[in-house]
C-alpha cells in the first residue's frame, strides 16, 4: 500500500492519538491511491473489505458496497472517525443529536435531528464519538468503493433498529464478532 501517514511522536513509545483532521487525512489519501482501491477484491452479493494500517494505532478499513447495500443504523462507541468514497457514491443518513451512552434500550427522537448526505467519489467527513448513522450504497448497478479509519480501534459497534422516531439499541458487537 503507497499510504503511509507519518505519525508525531510524544515520547519514544507513546504515539500521539490520531485526530479527526488527521484520520479524514489519511482516508483521503487512501482514496486517491488507485492501486489501493483496485487491489479491493469485489462481491456481487455482499460488502467487502481489508483491513489497512491507519495512522497513530487507528484502525483502517477499504470497504467495497455492492449495489443495493448498506450496513444498517450504528455508531462506533467511544471511538472517533472518518471516511471517504473512494468510487461510486455512498449515502449516510445520521442524527444531530448526541444519543446517551448506556443506559438506555429505546428512544424517541425529536423532529428536526435527522441528517442526509451524499457521498460522491472524493467525499469524505469525519465524525465524533457516539455518531449514529447508517451508510447506503443506493445504486441499482454500481459497486461503491470508500476508506474508513476509527481511533481509537473499534472497541465496539451498537446496532439499533429505526421505526419512524424511535430508536431501538438491538445489539452490540465486540471485535472478536468481527473475526
């Protein structure tokens, strides 16, 4: 892979944390790297991905999007991130509302906190801890190719279901349900 961020150094063993100018950085140039984004092996059925070296001990993914998918309503817990689309063009649909933590199995949510973008190749943004969004290749006939990087690594993912205003946390996932 031709990415390789340089990462600033605070002592001689203790990298300094990615921020999500950096991470967005790094997705970026990750995106722009044909080689990289061609070595992505595609699936007509389902998503693909391989894992990358992200800056600062982050955690990096190439994802490829067959037409049609998408991952559903989640966040990314206590970790921060960004992502870029690399080819083709995504969907995220999130919430400008930042949701409780624990504690909680279902919530209302009030009119006006849902928020829509589209994502074309070259398009990125970062995020904050406890973003919920959900990610949507809507193409009938086009693969979408992007770049994502979450510091720190993905302690875990929350999956919630959507029905109108309320929000239903269903399950979350640990990284050995990733393996």
């Amino acid at each position: 892979m031709s990415v390789s961020p340089s990462v600033s150094v605070v002592s001689a063993s203790t990298p300094e944390a990615p921020t999500q100018a950096e991470l967005l950085d790094f997705v970026r140039r990750a995106a722009a790297d044909p080689e990289l984004i061609a070595s992505l092996p595609l699936d007509p059925e389902g998503r693909t991905w391989v894992r990358l070296e992200g800056p600062g001990g982050s955690e990096a993914w190439l994802i490829g999007w067959p037409p049609g998918t998408g991952t559903g309503w989640h966040d990314h817990a206590d970790s921060v991130g960004a992502f870029v689309t690399a080819s083709g063009e995504l969907k995220e649909y999130s919430l400008a509302v930042r949701l409780p933590a624990d504690g909680w199995k279902t919530l209302e949510l009030t009119e006006g906190v849902d928020r829509e973008r589209r994502l074309p190749a070259g398009t990125g943004r970062s995020f904050g801890q406890h973003h919920v969004h959900e990610v949507l290749n809507e193409s009938t006939e086009q693969h979408a190719i992007s770049v994502h990087a979450y510091y720190p690594p993905l302690p875990q993912i929350r999956r919630y279901s959507r029905t109108g205003q309320v929000l239903r946390l269903e399950h979350v996932e640990r990284p050995e349900d990733w393996q």
